[in-house]
C-alpha cells in the first residue's frame, strides 16, 4: 500500500518537526516509525548526494532497541545499507554521519519521561533544517502492510547489526586530541551518570584528559534529567556528593548527552545559558548566536564582537550562527539548556604548538564543560570566580505540565491581543519608587505596579519592565508545556518572581 507521512502524523498523533518525532510510546508503534524513516531515507535519495547508507543509534530508554529495529527494516526495504553505531551520545552519532557524508538517525527522547519516546533526523551535512521538515513531510511510500500486526508492531522483526565502534571511537579522541592529555591535570571531578547514555564516555574523555574521575549515582532505570528544569531530587544529589567528597566540579547530561549539566564545587548547577557564555569565553568565540530566552549578561559582558538572537530550538540557532560566518571569525551557538553549537572550525595554540577543533554544528555537551573546566585550570581559578566576572543577571524557567499546546498558545494570544501583560504580572515586578520614605509605623510604601518597557515577539512574549525584570511565556515545541522564563539581577529575586508567575499561571488550568 501506498501512505503519505502526513497521513501516518494524522493517525497516530506522533508530532513531526526539526527536533525530529516525539511521542508517547505506545503511539510510536513500528509502523509509525518504520513510514517516518522510509520517507525521511526517501528524502535524502532525492535532496542529497550520498551513498545509500544510513547511521543509527540510540539511547538507554527500554523502548529505543524495538524502534532501533523497526528503523533497521525501514533501511532494509528502502535498499539501504544501516550502520548500527550502538548507544551513544546524539552529537557522537551527528559527527559521524558529518565525517562519512552521511545521513543518520538516533533514538531518543531526550530528557522527556521513559513512556515517550522520539526519532532525531540529520542529513549528511548535519541536522535537519525547516526547509528538511517540509520536504520529509511531504514523502510517501509504498510498503506491505502485511508486515505488520493490528497493533502496528513488525511479525518479523529484524535483528540489529553489529555494533561499528568507529563513531564512539571518533567520539572519543576529539576532545583530547584539541586540548591535550594534561589538560585536566591535577582536577578531580565527579560525574553524575544516572542514565545518560553518554556516562562511560563522559568518564573516558575526561580521564583521557588527565582528570581524577568519581562516578556515582549510576541507574538501570531511565531518569528524566532536564537541563531546563533541573529536578530537587538532582539538586540534592549534587550538594550531597560535594560536601562528602572534595570535587573541583560535577559533570552530567541529559539522556542523549547532547545537553551538559555543570556542577561547582559545592555542587551547584549552573543554568545552561550561563554555562555557554563561560564556555564561549573559554574559547575565545567572536560571534554568537542563541535564543532570546537566554541571559543578557551575553550582551553586558562585552565579550563579543557580534550577537545573533533567534527564536528557541537548535534549528534556529543554526541559521543564526550561518549568518554571522565571516572569513577568519569564530562562530559558535548555545541553547538555554546548555547544548553548544561549533560552527567554524576552532584553532588555538598550546605551548606544544596550534591545534583545530574541527566545526560540529549540532548540540554537544561535552565542549561546554571541558572548555570551561581547562581555562579553570590554566588560570587556577575555580568554576565560582569565572561566574562571579559575568554581570549579575539571573535566569529561571519552570513549566505548566500536561498543558495542551492548543491552550498555550490561545492563552498567549489573549494576553497579546488584550494586552494583559502588565495586568497579570506588573505587580510581581514592581519596585519602590526612589522617592519612597519609610511611613510613621517605619514600613516602606507598597511597590509601584511595574510597567513594560519593550516586548518581544521573537519567540513568545517577552516582557521587559521597568525594573528591568523579565518575564517571557511560550508554549513548549515539542511538548505538551507551558514554560515561563524569567531575568533580574537578584538570584532570590528571579525565584519569588518565577513563584509568582507559575501561581499565575497555574489559575489558567480552570
């Protein structure tokens, strides 16, 4: 029979965008995944030049191996050769596919929870653009439906190849061949493994590097670590093994290792958009591109010749950074989660003589970490100095939870067209005025009602007060979220500010 992937995204109510298909398990049955990689390996037949082969790989969740499979027999039946590159890193499974011209495919659902799952797509020069979204949904093809059962699960399903180790592998020696064997000499660092499918090679990097390493917190059972919206139980974890065991800082990552998780050495997290800014910093960028929901101390901290913001999610940062390429400039993309983008080709020298870092334009969570950790060595500082140098803004998001998207987005269209923003949330962002004196019982006079001051429509609504707090609202991409982000120059003050805003908007379920 002949189906359009439209078709199938209808049927199965499996979401398909740049970020690739997510959805719940028991929706993502073979044959869904099956249409989504034979039109996807279709696409590349007509829009890219290359061999016929494809790279796979996956992640640690229970349901990766049996749509590892269902992808094997999609190759199979489109002529393909398939390249099983075993359970690695997304950027691991990306860089091989870069280097080999070739198209590739992980199993993953990031950070999201074990009963979701989803498929990321990138063609041989990297990941998919909006372009590549359009052109793949826009396939059909021709298959024995008799191939599969009622439920929509392959009778026959095949095995899965060989492992090709050359992707670990190549993986692997990248970071020490940039930076050397001594570079994290004489630090020690813990890493936090749970279920990252990345924790072995996490650990091998950074002992190839010349750390002294300390895995723990290991787990058998999928975990959903969320660079975003870090976990308490995670908090906890972090400032527990820090206290009882000396650590210049603590690695993790999501569960596709495409997304970092720094700890200092007290075991607090830094926020992902925090940590691009040191890294780029680290590593002498000139040119940045990242989403207008990260932290302004980008701009405050003048650290950069130009910068670029995009709307949220790496295929926008992407065409941020292509459009700041220039001959002999370094360009170089983060995400609000941490994930750092390579876009040029980095050259430095060392005291042995100048190395390159090859460009690996899609999200990588080791770099950030490293770049940070090797300039706290050559310096001999330690993670809190380098933080303590950036300008004083602090950023917090959290999220609605099993909020229809729909919802979302009617919601934020309300407060636009109505133009509520001041309404809803000036109170919670207002300040004393400065002419305010203290009252007969001592107390200051209430607050002002905070005004706006610009709005931005990047990507959301961001709204800037005359305080300077921020609040920005947007419904999440890729799940079924509400997510608010909000900015000042007070770390408790960012946190009563958030408080407020989810109270807020936690009104809106009714």
């Amino acid at each position: 029979m002949s189906i359009s992937m439209q078709d199938v995204m209808k049927e199965s109510g499996v979401a398909f965008g740049t970020s690739g298909a997510r959805g719940l398990v028991t929706a993502m049955t073979d044959r869904v995944c099956y249409v989504y990689a034979r039109c996807f390996i279709k696409y590349c037949e007509a829009s890219y030049k290359c061999e016929r082969t494809i790279a796979i790989a996956g992640d640690l969740r229970p349901s990766t191996e049996r749509i590892l499979k269902a992808l094997v027999k999609a190759g199979e039946d489109s002529a393909w050769k398939v390249v099983y590159c075993g359970r690695i890193p997304s950027p691991a499974i990306a860089l091989y596919g870069i280097d080999k011209a070739l198209p590739t495919i992980m199993v993953t659902g990031s950070h999201i929870p074990a009963d979701r799952n989803g498929i990321k797509f990138n063609h041989p020069q990297g990941e998919i653009s909006k372009k590549d979204e359009q052109g793949i949904v826009s396939q059909s093809v021709d298959f024995d439906e008799a191939i599969f059962d009622a439920s929509g699960m392959l009778k026959n399903a095949p095995e899965l190849p060989a492992v090709e180790m050359e992707a670990e592998e190549n993986y692997l020696k990248r970071y020490p061949a940039f930076f050397g064997s001594r570079a994290l000499l004489g630090l020690t660092i813990g890493v936090y493994q749970h279920s990252a499918v990345g924790r072995d090679i996490v650990v091998k990097v950074l002992e190839s590097l010349g750390a002294t390493v300390k895995p723990f917190a290991r787990s058998e059972t999928f975990i959903p670590v969320d660079t975003e919206a870090i976990r308490k139980e995670d908090e906890d974890l972090a400032r527990d093994f820090a206290h009882k065991d000396f650590v210049d800082a603590i690695f993790s990552t999501d569960g596709d290792s495409d997304r970092p998780l720094l700890a200092d050495d007290t075991g607090m997290w830094l926020r992902g958009d925090v940590l691009g800014i040191l890294a780029a910093q680290a590593l002498g960028i000139k040119r940045i591109a990242t989403p207008v929901s990260c932290n302004t101390s980008l701009e405050k901290c003048g650290s950069f010749e130009k910068i670029c913001r995009t709307r949220i999610g790496s295929p926008y940062v992407i065409a941020g950074m292509e459009s700041l390429v220039d001959a002999n400039v370094s360009v170089a993309g983060y995400e609000a989660n941490g994930g750092f983008l390579l876009q040029t080709d980095l050259t430095r020298k060392f005291e042995d003589g100048t190395r390159t870092l090859p460009a690996l334009p899609t999200r990588d969570a080791l770099l950030p970490m490293l770049a940070v950790m090797v300039r706290v060595r050559e310096e001999r500082l330690c993670v809190v100095d380098l933080l303590k140098k950036l300008p004083k803004r602090f950023t917090l998001s959290d999220r609605l939870k099993e909020f229809p998207t729909a919802t979302s987005k009617a919601k934020l269209a309300e407060i636009r067209e109505q133009k509520l923003g001041e309404k809803l949330f000036g109170a919670l962002t207002a300040k004393p005025s400065r002419f305010a004196k203290p009252g007969a019982d001592g107390k200051m006079p209430a607050p002002f009602h905070g005004d706006i001051v610009s709005i931005d429509e990047t990507d959301g609504y961001r709204m800037e007060f005359d305080s300077g707090d921020i609040v920005h609202l947007r419904p999440s991409g890729n799940a079924p979220e509400f997510r608010c982000y909000v900015e000042t120059g007070d770390k408790e003050r960012s946190a009563e500010l958030l408080a407020g805003c989810m109270k807020i908007m936690e009104g809106w379920r009714g």
